[in-house]
C-alpha cells in the first residue's frame, strides 16, 4: 500500500538518516528501485516530474502501474509516490490520480504567491491524505523542463512557508539538478543552519543528489535534511549498462535483442546505484 511521506521523513529526521527519493521513468526503473528497498528493508519515496508523468502515459496510468506492483511483487516497506516539482495543475491532477505525497514547486512565483498557493494546496492535500513539499529559494541547472538559477533560500521565507503546516521543505543551499561543474563551491551549510533554526523540526529535503560528495551529504543529514532526492545518477547507471551491453555486441548475440535482455543490465545497474545511495542515506532497515 501507498503511504504518505510525512510518517517516513519525520522518523528519518529523528533517527538522523534520509530517505531516498528516486525518480521514476519507466516500468523497469520502477521495479528496481522498489525490489532494491524492500531486500533492504528500506522506506522509499518514487519521484515522477512532469515530464516523466507524461512520457508514461499520464499521472493514472503510474498510480495504477506502482499500485499493482507493490501487490504483485509483495512489497511491504513504506512506499510514497510523490509528485517532483509539481506545478499548481499537475498538484491536483496527481491527488486525483492516487498519488500519496505531492510537491507543489512555488519557487519561481514571488513569496506571496507562493505563500497562497501552498497554503490552499496544503489543506486539500491534507484533506486527501497525501503529504506535501514546498519549495523556496530555487535549485540550480534543469529537472526535466523545470529551471532554477540556484539562488538560495532566505530563512525567513522558509518559516512563513514552514508555517503553512507542509509536511517538508526544498530549500535552495547551493544544489544543482544534474552534474555538478568542476568549479561548484560545494552546498551552502551556512544557509543550511540559518534555514533549520528558522524552521525548528521541519525534515529538510536536498535535492540535486547526485555528485554531492559522501560527507557533505552526511553533514546535510546531521544538519536536519531527512529526504535527498537522486535522478540523474540512475540515468547515468542505465546508460552505461547499456551502452556496454550494445557495444560488446550482446544485443546481436542469438536473442539479445528482446527487449527484456537488452534492458536487463541497465535495469540491474539501477539497483546497484540505489542500493549505494541507500546505504550512505543510512535508510537500510529502517522500514
Ligand atoms: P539529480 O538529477 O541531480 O539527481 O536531482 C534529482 C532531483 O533533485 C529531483 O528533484
């Protein structure tokens, strides 16, 4: 069964660890991040953006898909299906389509409006059951059409939004979607510890997982972040498994071609990079 986020994240901010979210894009992503956590006996968050919602086929189609799939392959840890960088349309749609936890991404609106937006898309979520993100101050580089100049959070707002009663907040610190450049100064914990005393015991949520060196992603953890959200790094896995899997000619070789062989490497790539990201979150057997 699907779960709300809140119960897993406020647990993970007691207990000093973080939940994974990784972002789903097909059937075979989602089977491996899922069978990845439940031999882990970790709680999971599955992300889909905008993009990947339409590329599957629509928000119904998913909630159907990871709803059946939990059944059919006995998953029984804390699963939420979240909605990454929802837009105010995309929020309703993804309560109405069953999903359990939604992000409302307000950041490019002024303050005000982002206030209002996420006060009323907070009731109505609450109303439904699902948890809610909010977004202040911008994450850096693209998420799948969603741009952000990465400027960071004013601790300030993130209380008049924490206030709001969101179940956990994005707060920009410096993090960027997609590969870091050689040159990124690294995350802003300065900005970190001025957000987590303005908003007490908020779980914080980092986003631009991947490439974030492991002990900056322990100080985030030790500084309040309880869900770090990770998608390129899966796309790398996949590509690369793939890639070899082709390049060696394995795809020519008697049946290769199916597409059940030819993405089975990528697919067992995905579970490798999960299984990773799990263990430095230090999320295994807390399910
Ligand atoms: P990465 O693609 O950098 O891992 O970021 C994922 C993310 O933050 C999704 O919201």
């Amino acid at each position: 069964m699907l779960v709300s986020a809140k119960r897993m994240l406020d647990k993970a901010r007691e207990g000093k660890y973080a939940v994974g979210q990784f972002n789903i894009n097909n059937l075979e992503w989602t089977k491996s991040i899922l069978l990845t956590a439940q031999e882990l006996q970790s709680p999971v968050i599955l992300g889909v953006s905008e993009g990947a919602g339409k590329y599957m086929a629509g928000y119904r189609t998913v909630s159907a898909m990871v709803k059946a799939m939990l059944e059919e392959l006995n998953i029984t840890v804390p699963v939420a299906l979240h909605l990454d960088h929802g837009s105010y349309e995309g929020c309703y749609q993804c309560i109405k389509a069953g999903f359990s936890s939604i992000m409302f991404d307000g950041s490019h609106y002024s303050i005000e409006e982002n206030i209002e937006k996420t006060r009323e898309l907070v009731k109505v979520a609450h109303a439904m059951g699902l948890s809610l993100e909010a977004e202040v101050g911008s994450i850096g580089g693209e998420e799948d059409g969603v741009v952000g100049l990465g400027e960071c959070a004013d601790p300030q707002e993130c209380k008049a939004i924490a206030d709001l009663g969101i179940d956990f907040l994005a707060a920009g610190i410096g993090n960027i979607h997609g590969k870091y450049p050689e040159n990124w100064p690294g995350l802003r914990f300065d900005v970190l510890e001025s957000i987590k005393k303005a908003v007490g015991d908020m779980p914080l949520v980092l986003h631009g997982g991947t490439g974030i060196p492991e002990d900056m992603i322990k100080k985030a953890v030790s500084l309040g972040v309880a869900k770090i959200n990770v998608n390129t790094e899966c796309q790398l896995t996949f590509a690369a498994a793939t890639r070899a899997y082709v390049e060696a000619g394995k795809d020519l070789e008697g049946k290769g071609f199916d597409p059940r062989k030819l993405l089975a490497p990528g697919a067992e790539a995905i579970k490798g990079t999960v299984k990773e990201k799990m263990e430095l979150f230090g999320s295994v057997g807390k399910a």
